[in-house]
C-alpha cells in the first residue's frame, strides 16, 4: 500500500486511513493478518482502513480500481470515501465498513480531491474539463471548460 494519503477521524474516536496500492496487502498494522487484494500495479485499488481511538484494526474495505484522495466523516459515525475510478466518486461507508452507496461525479474528467461534511450536509471539490452533469439524480447541472468545482450534497 501507498503511504495513507487520506485521513479523518470518526465520531467514536475512531481513525479512518484512505489509500492507494497494487497486490496482496496485509492491512492491519498490528500482529494480526486482514490480507486484501488490491490489484496489479497497472491498475490499482483504493482502500480504507479503521482503527478504533487506541490504534486496533477494526476493518478494511478495497474500493476496486480507484484512488482514494479524500475522507470526511459522516453522521452516522461512518465514512465517506471521495477519490476518482474512471470518474470522481464519493461513496459511503457506515461504521461497521458496509458500502450504503455510491456517487459519480461526471465522467472521466473529473477528478474529486477534496471534501468536507458536517451532519446535515457534505462538499466535494475537484478539477473538470469539458462539459459535466454534476447532478447525481434526474435533474440536470451542467458545467463547461477547465474549472475547479465544489458542489454540495445532502444526506
């Protein structure tokens, strides 16, 4: 695995660790073993690990051919995962590691790099060429060019 390149903490004191890497990766960091697959390095997987407040190995979950570039912590003590696979995502993890769901962002222009949540609420920021849906639903929210966005979503 990379060097973690995303963290935030959880409400329980937890501390969540995004990441990128390629082969078979012992993610705790402790004595014992959670070996994950995380791709071949030609196209590697994202991932996220949980220690609890004292530094244990609580979980990890392999995002499959993403980047983890950014994490915020949800209400509900979970995480959101916010990176790029093949287009900028973020996805939602509860506190026991279970995906709830996914978000594209756009197309394989997009980059989401950043993000931030609070209760009610959560932001992604990131770069965009071309022309981007940036609404997740049915509705429409169309930007055009060489932008850096941020865009914000309820839970």
């Amino acid at each position: 695995v990379e060097p973690g390149i995303a963290l935030t903490p959880g409400r329980d004191g937890a501390i969540y660790i995004g990441g990128v890497g390629a082969g078979d990766v012992d993610m705790d960091p402790g004595p014992g073993v959670a070996r994950r697959w995380l791709g071949f390095p030609s196209n590697p997987g994202g991932s996220v690990v949980k220690l609890a407040a004292d530094g244990t190995y609580q979980w990890s979950r392999v995002l499959n051919a993403s980047r983890i570039a950014a994490m915020a912590p949800a209400p509900d003590g979970g995480v959101l995962a916010i990176g790029v696979a093949g287009s900028g995502f973020v996805s939602r993890l509860d506190a026991s590691g279970a995906s709830l769901w996914t978000i594209p962002l756009g197309n394989e222009q997009v980059s989401a790099t950043s993000g931030a949540a609070n209760a009610t609420t959560f932001t992604v920021g990131g770069s965009s060429s071309g022309t981007q849906d940036f609404d997740p639903g049915p509705a429409i929210d169309l930007l055009f060019g060489d932008i850096a966005f941020v865009s914000r979503f309820s839970f």
